[in-house]
C-alpha cells in the first residue's frame, strides 16, 4: 500500500510550524485520506498532540540512513510546510535538499509542500536550490509570488499556507486586550527599545492591555517577558496550539512580527498589524490585501509608522475584521488546493 510520508520542522517548540501540519492533517483527513507518517524531532510529543504515528528525526549521516530506511518506491513524500530552504544557518538547505534527493532516489514521489524560499544569501545556496528543486520533486506548491519566481523550473503552483486551514473558531473579544508575538534579534537591540517606547505610548493613546506570546519556545520568551515587565503586560509561557488560537481570537488586534501569529489571527478573522522582518510578513499581508497594515522592521523601522498603523487598525478594527471575513475564505480555498494536489499525486483523490 502506497504510504505517505510528512518532513517538516515539527517538534521544535515552534507553534507555526505546529499550525502547518495540523491545517494539513485536518484537510487530508476530511478527504478521507489514511494519515501520514510524520517525522519529528519529539515524536511522542507530536505524536499526541496531532494524533498521528511519528517518527525520530536523528543527526547527521546516520540520520540520512534511517530516514532512507523508512521509504519505499512509490511513497509520498511531503516536505514542508514552510520556510524550509534559507540559509539563517549554513546546514539547513543542505538537510532538506538531501531529503527530497534520498527520496527521489528511493522512488518516492516528492512535493516540496506549501512552502516559502528564502531568504537565501548565499550563492551557492542559491544556486542548489534552483537546481535540485526541479530536479527532485514531481510537485512544488509555494506560498509567494517571489518563490515562484525563484524555482519557474520547477513548474510551481501558487497556495496559501496550511495553517488557514484549521477549523473555524469562534471569536470572544476582550476590551482592549492587543496580543504581541516578537521574535528576538541580536542586531536590532535599538531598534527593540523603539519598539517598547512604541507600545508604551500606544498603551497611554488607547489604554491597552498587552498579552505577549513566544511563537517559537523558549526562543521568543525572554523578550516577551521583558516586554510585559516594561509595559504592565503579560507573558505567556508555553502554549499549545489550542490555546494560542483561542488568544488570538480574544484580541482586538494582534501585532504580530513572527509570520503564523498573523496568518493564524486572520484565521479567527483578528485583525493584524506586521513588523516585516522577513520578506514572507509582507507577502502574507499582500496574499491579503493589507500590504498597508505592515511596518518594516530592522534598520528601517519607523516607530511613527508602527504607530499609526495600530492606531488606524484599531480605530477600525470592525472594518478589517469585515476585510478578512471576505478575504479568509479565498485564501483558505488556496491553502486546501495544496493538500488536494498532494492527494492527486499519491493517487487518493
């Protein structure tokens, strides 16, 4: 029996990636599709929380062999979603590269699942990517119209990330409650300090109530709790995925820098103001029609910007909520066209 594979970086601490997969299992379940194997680097960890069979992800070459192990011809192979292929450290594109290879090379079918290219500074990353995409995979969905254009060769297919996919959830506003999702940065430690002034005076303006989440823990969560320490707000530690939603959905807005805390606030249909550290913020917002609602982040963060564009979603935050009522459903139309592709490939739909 043709089996299914899922690689992505899951049992990491990050809720984004967490989001990704329980989007895509909730739709290949709904099509009535037999679950995935699902590789993890915390297999019982993921294993009950997305109720799925997982298996160990091991280091270096012995992990390569194992993971080889695993496949037969004829399997599907889905890796990602996400950012997968960037170069933030030099041994991520090689690991996934040799994934889709290995697979290729076992006779397994590989989809290069909903994800995001880049950012790839090196040039030898780069020119990898552009070569053995085409060549490895017999499906390429992207996220973004500039990773399209990265790997034309490969004959990509344009989506929208996964996560959209969870079930609907119900929102229960709390008055003035803004939730925050930071990412930290060694290089942008003053532009941080703006940031903080920025929310202060926000909190004076509209007298808000702040909750800061760590998308990605424990990574994010000493500049969370630094941040609600400064303004009176508060940190949350470790949440499931469950419980981050049901935040998001209490919020008036969400101001959100880490990518998943603003597609999964429009997905309980929040409104959302992003800090654009990464050109997949932007792209996410415009996939949206809301390029205006993003501020740029690092050297040319702009407190005033940040600033008005909170205040201006805030003051309107019924029309946007209206906004992403209508633009919601489209992008989850091409979120669901992902995993319908992958389902035609492995021969299940």
């Amino acid at each position: 029996m043709t089996r299914t594979f899922i690689m992505a970086f899951v049992g990491a601490g990050n809720l984004g990636d967490e989001a990704i997969l329980a989007g895509t299992l909730t739709a290949w379940r709904q099509a009535g599709a037999v679950d995935p194997l699902v590789f993890s680097w915390r297999p019982e960890e993921t294993a009950l929380l997305h109720h799925v069979t997982a298996l160990p992800v091991e280091p270096g070459v012995r992990g390569l062999i194992s993971y080889a192990r695993h496949l037969r011809p004829g399997d599907l192979v889905l890796l990602g979603g996400g950012s997968l292929l960037q170069d933030g450290e030099r041994r991520i594109v090689p690991f996934w590269l040799s994934r889709a290879l290995v697979a290729r090379l076992r006779g397994c079918r590989v989809v290069f699942h909903a994800q995001g290219i880049g950012p790839l500074r090196s040039s030898i990353a780069r020119l990898v990517v552009r070569l053995l995409v085409p060549l490895t995979a017999h499906l390429v969905t992207l996220r973004d119209e500039a990773s399209m254009a990265f790997v034309r060769g490969a004959r990509p297919r344009l989506v929208a990330d996964p996560a959209l996919l969870l079930e609907a959830q119900e929102r229960a506003v709390v008055p003035r409650r803004v939730v925050v999702a930071l990412r930290p940065s060694r290089e942008n430690n003053e532009q941080e300090e703006q940031l903080l002034q920025v929310l202060l005076r926000l909190k004076q303006s509209l007298d808000l109530d702040y909750i800061f989440v760590p998308m990605h823990y424990p990574d994010d969560y000493a500049l969370a709790l630094h941040f609600a320490a400064q303004t009176g707000g508060q940190a949350v530690a470790r949440l499931t995925l469950t419980g981050l939603r049901a935040l998001l959905a209490s919020a008036e807005v969400v101001i959100a820098m880490r990518l998943h805390a603003a597609i999964l606030a429009a997905g309980v249909m929040t409104p959302i103001v992003g800090l654009a550290y990464d050109p997949k913020i932007l792209a996410f917002f415009s996939s949206i029609g809301l390029s205006a609602a993003v501020a740029p982040w690092g050297l040319h963060f702009s407190g005033e910007r940040l600033f008005d564009e909170v205040s201006k979603v805030y003051a309107g935050r019924a029309h946007y909520h209206a906004h992403l009522a209508r633009e919601i459903p489209l992008a989850r139309a091409k979120a669901a066209s992902a995993v319908a592709w992958a389902l035609e490939l492995g021969g299940r739909k």
